[in-house]
C-alpha cells in the first residue's frame, strides 16, 4: 500500500508569497512608468505636439499607403486577367477550327489533335511566364480523356462553380490557390475557362496562370510604400519637433524668468534674437519686466517713506506729548476749583490726550512690525490669570455698556510658551471689540488646549459680520460701521498688532461671523515656542450658529478650500477644529 506524499504547506505558501511579491513589483514598476508618461505627456508641450503629429501623420500615410497598395494588386490583376482573356479568346477560336473537322469523339485522330492543340497553346506563352497550364477538357471524359501541357492534374484547381459557367456556355474566372504535383509548392493562379464549340459534344478550355510575378511585384510595391511611408512619418515627427522647439523654447526662457521674478530677482531679462514673433514676445516681456521693476521699486520706496515716517512722526510727538500730558494732568487735578465749562474742558483733554496716547503707542508698534523689529519673549506662562487680567480689566467697560463676560475655563492650569504681553494684548482686543459689538448680549471665553496648541475664542452675539468682514476686520483702520458710535475709542489698529502678534508665536488669528448671529474669534498657538501648527484644539464656527437650510452651521465668512473626495476641489463652511482655515495670513 502507498502513500502520497503530504504537500509542504510553508513551501506552498512561500511559493504563494514570492509569486505575490513579483506581481507587486512588477505592478509597481508598470503603475510608476504610466505615471512619469502621463506626468511627461501634462508637463511637455513638445511632447505632445510631436506625438499628435506622429500619430495623425501616421493614420494619413497608413491610409494612403494602403490605398496605393491596394491599386497597385488591382492594376497587376486585371492586368493579367486581360492577358489571359485575349490568349483564351484566340486559344479557343484556334481550338474551334482544329476540332471543326471531327463530327464524333471517337474518330482516331482526334485525341492527337487535342493533344497538339493543348501543346500549341501552352508554348504561345513566353519564357518568363514559365508554369502556365493549358488544359482541355470534355463532358464526356470516357470518349475523350482530358488533356494539360505540361502533364498535371488540375482537377482540384477547377471548383464546380467555375465549371458550372463554363459549361453554361460563359467565360468565367478564379482564383484558387493550390498545388498542380505532389512536390510542388502551393500557388496562387488565375484559373480561366472558356467553352469550345464543336459538333462532338461539349469542350472546355482552361488556362492556369501562376500569379507569383504579381504577388511578388505588389509586396514589393507595398514594401516600397510602407518603408517611403515610414521615412515620411519620421521626417514629420522630426520636423515637428524641431519647429514646436522653436516656439517651446522661448516660452519656457520666458516661464523661468517669469519664476524668478515671482521670486524677487527683479533684473532678469530675456534675451531677443531677431525681429520675428518671438522676438516681439521677449521685448515685450521685457519691457513688462522693466515696468514691473519701476514700479515695485517705487511702492517699496514709498512703503519705506511711509514706515520711516509713522515711526519719526510717532517718536518725534512723544516729546510734546509729554509735556503737553504734563500740563494736562495739572489741569486735571486742579479741576474741581474751575467752572463747570472749564472742569468738563479739563476732562475731555485728558480723555483725548490718553486716546492720542494710545494711537501712538499702537503706531509705534506697527513701525516695529513693519521694520522686522519686534521680538518674540516666550516664557512658559499659564493663561488662565492672563484671561482674569484682561477680564478684571474690562470689566468697568462691560458694566458701562450692560454686556456680561462668561468664561469657560479649564480647571487645571493651562501652561504653554508664550509672550504674556503680547498674548493679553491681543486677547485685550478680542474681547474689547466683542464687549462693544456685543449688543448688551453676553460675551463668552473660551479657552481649551491639547498635546500641541492652546487656543482662545471670543464669542459675542451682537450684529456679526457680513460675508467677506472676516478678512477685512483685520486690516488697519478698517471698521464695519464707520458712523457707528464707539465706546472705547479704539485706533483701528488693535486688530492688525493682534495678527502680527499672532503670527510672531507662529499662531493663526481667525474670525467667524453672520449677520445677526454675532462674531467668534480664535487664537491659536502652538503649546511649544517654535512648533508648526496643523489643527486647533477649540472649533471655529460656533455650536450654537443657526443651521441655514437645514445645513451646516452658518459661516457667512471664512470658507475651507481644500480636495474633496477623488481629488475634487470642495469648497464648503469651514470645518471644526480637525481644520485649519487662517484668515490674514
């Protein structure tokens, strides 16, 4: 009794396990070629000119060389269809007249001549055309015994439709491919038949003409045609390469220079050769380039006048100021000793020398932004008594304009490496314009932290911002509302020093808002001075905002760009904190 054998299962699965490696390379290598082609075919306008061109050049020339072909065989065939019908014509005439003299198939002499008519006909042929076969044929095969010169048989040449016409008294042709002796090769011929009147019965005579010649001479004539074909689509394939680099060539000088001028390398130039197009295209990209230059220069000369002059202006009326707050504050102590006109008098300067105060600290601040000054002082600070700090400190504001401040607060501290100045500052203005935007309505803090950002949010539900506000509210001296009444008599800069204050911890400031919901903004910083930012621990677009439509939380703003599904570009409310939509930067 045997056995058989047991198959080793961890050869097998190796075996499966190398055989899946090999399909995953070789998948990879074909996935990678396919993508550098379709990447080369996106990126390379010669390319793609030059392979248009081979392949429409190709179709044509393929076309035409078949064309040619074709009428080539046709004229070689019905040559030599005419050729044969002539010879069989007058063969059939010269039998006619040979077998006129004979009125039975039995008469003695008549095989022989059938048998010198046959070889008669056969040497009317020249020698070139070698192989043709001449053969006579008779219903009646027992009377008369068919002939061929030379000696083959031609019966499996002779198809029962041929001979069927031939006996309906037609002149009928095909073409048959066969072989007429056992070692011979098989050929193509142009078998013709034609009827032999005579008084002895029905006769028949065919002709057999080998086409080799002609085969020949159209493969030659094909071959011909293809290989000129080939060369020509080459040619073209060349020449459309050599022209598309001609105007590739200075579009892509042109696209570089163009980078580096993005870049900030104002003196690039293209060079200009000749008087064509081309030429017209470089000088004028130069000149764009040159006017382009004058003019950066000049915003650049006028943006550096402007700084030197805020930052001389603000630190020249610091002096005055000085004394003049001096003066001012005398006045102010002493006032209660003045009429009630010159008391309020008396107030008023001091409240608009303090706010003049203020504008030129906020000036000399943006100088220093501006001039790439300003220094970033990050300590490891806890936030929230930054948070109770600026709450202490606008409280009496709050009270004034009957706006109540909630905080949400961690219980634990909330360490992370900050500026306090810098951050208390730009929460002092956060919460500043929300206590003034606020409608009488509560203000709400919000502050949370995770493994890599903290972050701040400021929620007021006053009049909100329009689509589009939320990247205006931080530009300088921009405001909502113009002729709207302040009660802080702020500068117009709070908001643009909080961006850069911002962006100096490596943070985001964003903002959020829709008419008659309010406004919400967010500070986000990193918990590690110098980290990179992805996601924000606190959402941006509030939980309580009104869904428009049945949709999303309404975000009448700030808007998240980004691929959607399969590569789509989406363009939808921003999302929560998984995503990050900065706005000013």
């Amino acid at each position: 009794m045997t056995t058989s054998p047991i198959p080793d299962l961890d050869t097998t699965s190796r075996r499966r396990g190398a055989g899946w490696e090999l399909w995953r390379g070789l998948s990879g290598r074909v996935t990678r070629l396919l993508a550098g082609l379709h990447q080369t075919w996106r990126r390379s306008l010669q390319v793609r000119v030059v392979t248009i061109t081979l392949v429409a050049s190709s179709l044509l020339v393929g076309g035409f060389a078949y064309l040619i072909a074709d009428k080539i065989t046709n004229i070689l065939l019905d040559n030599a269809k005419t050729d044969v019908q002539l010879r069989l014509i007058g063969g059939a005439d010269y039998a006619a007249k040979q077998f006129s003299l004979y009125s039975q198939a039995q008469e003695a002499q008549l095989q022989e001549t059938i048998d010198g008519t046959v070889n008669y006909l056969a040497g009317g042929y020249p020698q070139q055309t070698s192989g043709v076969v001449v053969a006579i044929t008779a219903e009646n095969e027992d009377a008369i015994e068919p002939r061929t010169s030379p000696a083959v048989d031609v019966r499996s040449l002779i198809s029962p439709e041929l001979q069927a016409a031939v006996a309906g008294g037609h002149v009928a042709n095909q073409i048959r491919t066969g072989r007429l002796t056992a070692d011979g090769e098989t050929t193509k011929y142009l078998v013709y038949g034609s009827p032999v009147p005579t008084r002895f019965g029905q006769v028949e005579l065919y002709y057999f003409v080998p086409l080799t010649l002609q085969d020949q001479t159209a493969g030659q004539a094909r071959a011909t045609v293809v290989g000129t074909g080939a060369a020509l689509v080459l040619l073209l394939g060349l020449l459309a390469a050599l022209v598309t680099r001609l105007v590739v060539t200075p579009v892509r000088v042109a696209a570089r220079t163009a980078q580096r001028l993005s870049a900030g390398l104002l003196d690039q130039r293209m060079a200009v050769n000749g008087e064509d197009d081309l030429a017209l295209l470089a000088a004028s990209f130069n000149q764009m380039a040159t006017n382009l230059q004058r003019q950066i220069l000049r915003l650049e000369e006028m943006s550096r006048l402007q700084r030197r002059f805020t930052s001389d202006v603000s630190h020249e009326l610091r002096t005055p100021l000085t004394t003049v707050r001096m003066a001012a504050d005398l006045i102010f102590a002493e006032r209660d000793e003045f009429d009630p006109a010159v008391a309020r008098s008396a107030e008023l300067l001091q409240a608009e020398l303090d706010r003049f105060e203020e504008l030129l600290t906020d000036l000399l601040e943006i100088s220093r932004f501006d001039a790439g000054f300003a220094v970033l002082d990050a300590e490891p600070t806890d936030l929230v008594p930054v948070v109770h700090r600026v709450v202490d400190r606008l409280s009496g504001l709050a009270e004034r304009v009957g706006v109540a401040i909630e905080l949400d607060l961690p219980a634990a501290p909330v360490i992370a490496e900050i500026d306090p100045r810098r951050v208390e500052r730009v929460l002092r203005n956060l919460v500043g314009n929300a206590v003034e935007h606020g409608e009488g309505r509560p203000v709400r803090i919000t502050l949370g932290m995770d493994e890599t950002a903290v972050a701040l949010t400021v929620r007021d539900h006053g009049v909100g911002l329009k689509p589009g506000e939320e990247k205006l509210v931080f530009n300088r001296f921009w405001r909502a509302d113009p002729s709207r009444a302040r009660q802080t008599g702020g500068t117009g800069l709070g908001l643009s020093i909080s961006l850069e204050d911002a962006r100096l911890h490596g943070g985001w400031l964003e903002a959020w808002g829709a008419p008659g919901q309010g406004a919400q903004f967010r500070l986000t910083v990193p918990a590690r001075a110098g980290d990179r930012l992805t996601t924000s621990p606190l959402r941006l677009v509030p939980a309580d905002a009104t869904l428009p439509f049945g949709g999303a939380p309404a975000s009448s703003g700030l808007l998240a760009i980004g691929p959607g599904p399969g590569g789509a570009l989406a363009v939808g409310p921003a999302p929560t904190p998984e995503r990050r939509a900065e706005v000013g930067s």
